[in-house]
C-alpha cells in the first residue's frame, strides 16, 4: 500500500515537472524576443531583492519573472488536467 501511494505521488510529480518543462520551453522561445516587463518593472523589482542593483540583478529580474509565470501557467495545466483525470475514472 505505501509503495503504491509513493509511486502515485511520483508520478504525480512527474506530470508537473514535465509541465513545467513543456511550459518553460514554449515560453522561453516566445519571451526572449518579447519580453514579459519592461525595464522600469524590472529594475522596481532588482530594488527589492537589493539596495543598489547591477546589471545583472536587473536581467534576473526577467527570469524569476518568467519562472513565476511559467510555475503559476504550470499549476493551472496540472490542476485542470487531474481534473480531467479523475472525470474520466469516475465514469
């Protein structure tokens, strides 16, 4: 019985992950031409994680944005597809 909940609970962590990995893949192609803040936003958000930022605090304010968006884009894919999941076992 435990193998078999430890088993599901990693299948279910692979289905996100693979999410997130088909996500941050579309997304990473689209948004590097096109970028989700603009560079005002960007550096409101490299004051907050330090007094004085680089240039490089800057850029990392694009990545944790878009990692941001795509672990929330993730999230909804995986929620509505356990959904779908348990919608079509049930019948």
């Amino acid at each position: 019985m435990v193998i078999r909940k430890l088993a599901h609970s990693l299948l279910k962590l692979s289905l996100f992950i693979a999410f997130f990995c088909v996500v941050s893949w579309v997304d990473v192609r689209y948004f590097a031409e096109h970028p989700m803040i603009n560079n005002d936003t960007a550096i409101k958000i490299a004051h907050g994680f330090s007094t004085e930022p680089t240039p490089e605090d800057i850029y990392f304010s694009y990545d944790y944005v878009l990692v941001g968006f795509n672990l929330i884009l993730s999230t909804i894919l995986y929620l509505i597809t356990v959904k779908l999941i348990k919608i079509v076992r049930s019948k």
